[in-house]
C-alpha cells in the first residue's frame, strides 16, 4: 500500500474481437496490421450506407458454453462469458468460499442487449405477446452480464454496470480500479461488451453522419479524408486485484493500473467540447493520479474513431494534456482495424495497453495515406513498432460527452 492506497495490477486478460476469438490471435493479428472488417452476416445488408462491419468472425457460442445457456443469453452477453473465463484462466484466480464476497464484477455496455430487444418486438408483431421469450428481459438489460457471471462463478462482492456511451468499458475498469484501490474488494472482474448489430443501431448511426461512406469501407483514423467509423462488436475483460493479494498467491503481474481520469464535456450530445477541453481535463486527472508527468508517457492508445471532429479534437487535447512531449510520444487507433465497438471499445484497448507493455511493440493505424495538418502527431502509420513500453494512456470518449482516461505502468516490484 503506497499513500494510504492499495497498489492495483492486471493478473488476467480476454478478448473477443473481429480480429480473434482469444488475446493470443487478436493481438498477433493486431501487430500484424490487419483489418477485422467484412461483409454483414450477424444483420442483414439491406439500405445501409455502410459495405461493412467488424464482426466477430465465425462465433459460435457453442464452441465455449452448453447450448443451453446460449439460447438465455443475448450476443453481448454471450462475449463476456468467453472473455471472462479466458480472463480468470490467464490470472489463475480461483473463487472460493473463502474469498467469494471480495471479488467483485464491474461491467461496461453501451446499450445492452439490443439484438434481443429488436429479435422480440418482431416475434410480438409476428406472432403474438405469448410468444416471448421468458428470458427477453435478463438477455436485454445491460447488467444482464454481470448478473450471469456473478451466478456462473459465485461472486458474492459488488457488480455495477457502467453505461456511459463509448467510454463504458473504460469507466467499469476505472470504478474496479477504485474498489480494488480503497480496499472495498481485494480482486475483480472487469470490462465491457457490445454487440449492437442491428438495423436501428447501425442505421441510427449512419443517420447522426457517424459512419464512414467510402467505398473502401476501411476506417481511417486521422487521416486526412477520414470520414467516419465501421461499426465493430466484441469485448474485453480484465482481472484486476491488489499487489498483496497477487503476491500472496503468487499470480503473474502483466501490468499496473496507476490512473484513471473521468470528466464530462457538458457541451453537445455527439460532438466533442472545442478544443478537446473536456478530454484534456481527463488526460491531466488520469496522469495526476498516477504521479506521471507528460515526458514519461511513452504510448497513447487513441479513441481515433476516424470521425472528421473526433480525431482533430483528440489531438488538440493531447497537446493541450502533455504540451510539447505530445511530439515525442506515439499513439495509435486499433479501431482502424477492430471497428468502433462502442462500450466494450476501451476495455479491449485496455487490454492492448497491457500486451504493448508485456510485448515491448505498439500496434498501428492502418489506412492511413495522407497526413492531416489538424492531427500531426506520430500515428504510427501501418506498420507495428517496436518500443519501450512503461507508461500507456488509454482515452475513451462517449456520446452524452463522457471522458474516461487510465494509465497503464509497467509492473515494477
């Protein structure tokens, strides 16, 4: 314990992504520069502007839980049961009665179980009120996840569920982070998950001129003719706990989280604060809190949605955060090849944070061919980089005007 605080470090990590169904392939395919984009097969094509998405590829739920459970569990849901086991199989966390009720669970979602709430409406058009499912609420509420692993592993300690937007799976890893470091909880589950393919998401979306219209259909953050994001699914999932109580079972440390930074822009619904203020004001919270100061940041992992406003914003609030150690640190957006995945998008980046680190490599952003003069700081263009890794800052940023920034340390005993 450091100022009357606990020391908090990452012992376990899992991902679903468009890029793999684990954190070994989507990593290495991350490094390696490719795109998770593809043709619609989870919703259909139709009318929508957008060519294509960044589906999890060839998910069948079945392949990693009793079909039973499937069938009571939305797509959303069905993504943190895989990521959470991966998780607490990498930490080697087992709950046990003893320790049950100082585990916690602390989700993150965007929306919840949108692909289940649009599913039902037309079995009640089509079919009839008697024809709902039982299950349609527990699979459509957001805390339906944290709800179902709660149940699944017995955790007996707090399980909130953050919505806030595109900054949710980052907000759940912040609030985990506060529980595990006042000592509320000795360990926790903690991440995001999303899928909102559907017709009303994906097209509300392309309505609010979110979505890129290229015929390419690759996203290109900071980009100079960068005109909008792919819609992604997925999740990512951490297990968080205090130094003492990993070193008192002798877990594998990956990382340390040292900072998180949470402020709102209170200025537009969609559209970022002028100037990046409100992220700004996040990156400062985020570093104050983990004692770092801008020279010691070595690699940001960027929102980077590939929206014209999003990404000149980021940038100006990076330099308004760091000042002229922005131009010596790099930064990407994974989201040029995994998509926007909405509220689990800053918990799979945090995830990355944690391979960078144990890697010593930060991945790229793809797609880029022009440099912007409004976004000039290094992007790391299209190919992976090898690089000291200590310190990472993970930005988030959400419609309603959220900010949640953490900062990521390599371990050091």
């Amino acid at each position: 314990m450091e100022n009357g605080r606990n020391r908090v470090v990452v012992t376990g990590v899992g991902l679903l992504t468009p890029l793999g169904h684990n954190v070994k392939d989507s990593w290495a395919n991350l490094v390696a520069g490719k795109s998770g984009t593809g043709p619609f097969t989870v919703m259909q094509k139709g009318e929508h502007t957008l060519g294509a998405v960044c589906e999890v590829k060839d998910f069948d739920p079945a392949n990693f839980m009793d079909r039973k459970i499937t069938r009571r569990r939305d797509r959303f849901q069905q993504f943190a049961t895989v990521t959470g086991n991966e998780a607490l199989k990498n930490s080697g966390l087992e709950i046990t009665d003893q320790n049950r009720e100082r585990i916690g669970i602390v989700m993150g979602t965007g929306v919840g179980g949108i692909q289940t709430l649009v599913n039902q409406e037309h079995v009640v058009l089509e079919k009839g009120i008697r024809r709902v499912s039982p299950f349609a609420i527990t699979m459509i509420m957001p805390n339906g996840a944290s709800g179902m692993l709660a149940i699944d592993y017995g955790i007996h300690g707090p399980s909130p569920t953050v919505t806030t937007a595109c900054a949710a799976g980052s907000d759940a890893i912040g609030l985990a982070y506060r529980l595990v470091r006042s000592g509320e909880i000795d360990a926790a589950i903690t991440g995001g998950s999303e899928s909102i393919l559907t017709s009303v998401a994906v097209g509300g979306f392309e309505r609010a001129g979110a979505t890129s219209s290229k015929e390419k259909d690759t996203p290109q953050p900071f980009d100079k003719n960068r005109d909008g994001l792919i819609v992604g699914e997925g999740s990512g999932m951490l297990v968080i706990e205090t130094l003492e109580h990993a070193k008192a079972r002798g877990a594998n440390i990956l990382a340390e989280i040292s900072g998180y930074g949470q402020t709102t822009d209170a200025h537009h619904i969609t559209a970022p604060a002028e100037g990046g203020a409100g992220a700004a004001r996040a990156i400062k919270m985020a570093m104050n809190d983990a004692g770092v100061n801008p020279e010691d940041v070595d690699y940001i992992s960027a929102h980077g949605t590939a929206t014209p406003l999003n990404d000149k914003s980021e940038t100006q609030a990076i330099k308004a955060a760091l000042g002229n150690s922005a131009y010596d640190i790099v930064m990407s957006s994974t989201k040029s090849m995994t998509g926007h995945i909405m509220g689990a998008t800053g918990a799979i980046e945090s995830v990355f944070c944690t391979m960078a680190i144990q890697d010593q490599v930060v991945p790229p952003t793809i797609n880029y061919e022009t440099p912007d003069p409004d976004c000039d700081l290094d992007v790391i263009p299209n190919k992976s980089r090898e690089r000291k890794v200590k310190v990472c800052i993970n930005n988030a940023f959400g419609f309603g005007g959220h900010n949640a920034v953490l900062v990521f340390k390599a371990f050091e005993g």
